[in-house]
C-alpha cells in the first residue's frame, strides 16, 4: 500500500533531514563546515549548495543531458519523452529512477531519493508550484531560462554546481573546435547558400519558423550558416499561417524536426503534405532535411547537429 503523508508530515521528515545534517556538520570544525558550501546563482538569487553534491536530483529537461555529458550521474530525475533524448545517452536515462513529469515533479518521490542538492530551470510560463516544497528538502537551483538558445550558458551552469566546471569547460572546448572547423571548411558553402528552420504548429493550420536564437539555431550559427532574410530577428520562433509556406521560397536549405532517429515529428506532417511545400526549390532539389536535436539542450545534442551539418553542406 502507499503511504500518505499530509503536509506536516512531509515538512516534518524534510526538515528531520536538514537536522541530521546540521548535527554532523557540529562534528567537525568550524572551518571545514564553512567549507562544505558555496554559493551559486539562481534565477532568484544566491543558493548556498554543497561543495561536492553526492545526491543530485533534477526536476527539468535541461539539466540530465549536460550532466551526463560531463560524467555525472543524477540520482533521480523527471520523466522526458524518449525520442528527444541523446541517443547515446538512453541507457543511462532508463537506468535512472524518475520522480514525475519535467516540470512537475513530485516532492514526496523527490525527498524518498534523499538530494542533498535539486536542479531546475525556472519557466517564466509554467512556474514550479512546488518550489518551496522542494527548497525544505534540499538546496534548490533554479537556473533562469531567458531564451532557447542560452543553454550553453545553462549546460556550464549545471556542470559547475555538481564540482565538474572543468569538464565542462572541455566538453565546450572540443563544440567550439568542432564548430569553428566547420565554418572554415565550408564557408564558401555557407556564402551562397540561405537556410530556414522549421516547426510544426500548435495546430495544422499554423507552423514556425525557428530563428537564428533558438535552440539549434545558436548551433548553425556557430558553425558558419547564413540564415534566409525571412529567419532574420531576435527571439525563439515566428508563427505563421499554413497558406504562408512559400515565404520559404528563397531557402536553398530546409531543415525540419525530427526524433532521434531521424525521423520527421508528426507535427511536421501537414506542414510537408502541402502541394505548396512540395513546389519549394529546396524541396525540389532534394535539400529539405529532417534533423534531430532541433530543440537542442546541451552540448553532446549539439554535437550530434553539427555532424548534421556537415552531412549536408557536403551535399552542397
């Protein structure tokens, strides 16, 4: 049978923890009690968290992957769809025991994997409810998500929090390499091509147009790809209506959302089911591509898009 546990009582054993640990740290020394945190920035202000976190567990979508990238292993974490994951990286997320929904987790399955530090990114549009919850059972890290294209920022962040900024700083190291020889190898490519991104809509009647600011949009950009006029501006993605796909019509390149197998998202299918989609010159000259990744999170996804890359600038 499951337990239940009223408010009081899950405060109660959140806060039975806290003092267990207070009653160790008056073991040692002043000194080495001083030592044993730091304080780091969150979307709110400073956090003090371990020095060496041993029990991480993460709330969102950004976190596991740049973890996991750098070597570390959270105990817990929420759920996520499958198919956007790091294809290599799916061993080690069936392996990891899942505490609800990306931003809905539950605080009584968080507090049974006993965190001595909790990750999140903190949604303007969806705010964790639960955050004062989760900030009685251990340090809480909410890393500010401004727009879609911070996630290198966010990546190094999480790396940081958990004693692996240095690893981070490699894995970042070998994506900027990587991307910078790209962009020299294939820069006459790059000069005379325009390429567009796109999404499925909130609707078949609508789709997006994915900017240059996005996800993986930062990630074309550091390799050298010049975007069409109509992906110029600032911000994450521009709407538009399903009679509207011939505006793609000066992209030499078309890239559209696909899972991590390659396969192209469902929400794309009434978007490419028009005959208007077929008439693009892209379309026609065999150069619109499915890419996965395309809500890119972290540095291994991002990896996995420059390959992409320049799979296709090949092609060119």
């Amino acid at each position: 049978m499951a337990m239940l546990m009223d408010r009081r009582g899950f405060f109660g054993l959140a806060a039975g923890a806290v003092g267990a640990v207070a009653l160790a740290g008056c073991a040692g020394s002043a000194e080495t009690a001083v030592a044993s945190t730091r304080a780091v920035e969150g979307a709110t202000g400073p956090v003090q968290i371990p020095v060496n976190p041993a029990r991480v567990v993460c709330l969102d979508h950004y976190t596991p992957g740049a973890l996991l990238d750098v070597g570390y292993t959270p105990v817990a974490m929420a759920e996520y769809d499958e198919t956007q994951l790091l294809a290599t990286h799916l061993d080690a997320y069936r392996a990891i025991p899942k505490v609800g929904p990306r931003n809905g987790a539950k605080p009584e399955l968080v507090l049974t994997h006993t965190p001595d530090l909790i990750l999140s990114t903190a949604l303007s549009h969806a705010p964790d409810t639960n955050a004062a919850r989760f900030a009685e059972i251990a340090p809480t890290v909410y890393f500010p998500a401004r727009q879609a294209g911070e996630w290198k920022l966010h990546a190094l962040s999480a790396a940081d929090t958990v004693g692996k900024r240095a690893e981070g700083d490699e894995v970042k190291r070998r994506y900027d390499e990587r991307a910078n020889d790209i962009a020299t190898r294939y820069q006459d490519v790059f000069a005379r091509t325009r390429w567009s991104m796109v999404m499925g809509g909130r609707n078949p009647a609508t789709w997006y147009l994915a900017l240059p600011d996005s996800w993986s949009g930062v990630v074309l950009a550091d390799a050298g790809v010049q975007f069409s006029d109509i992906s110029q501006g600032t911000g994450t993605t521009k709407e538009f209506s399903i009679e509207l796909i011939d505006t793609l019509t000066p992209s030499d390149v078309i890239l559209y959302q696909a899972d991590n197998t390659g396969a192209p998202l469902p929400t794309t299918n009434p978007l490419r089911a028009t005959e208007a989609w077929t008439r693009l010159p892209a379309v026609r000259t065999g150069h619109a591509y499915p890419l996965s990744y395309f809500n890119t999170l972290h540095y291994g996804q991002a990896m996995s898009v420059l390959d992409r890359i320049e799979e296709i600038a090949k092609t060119l």
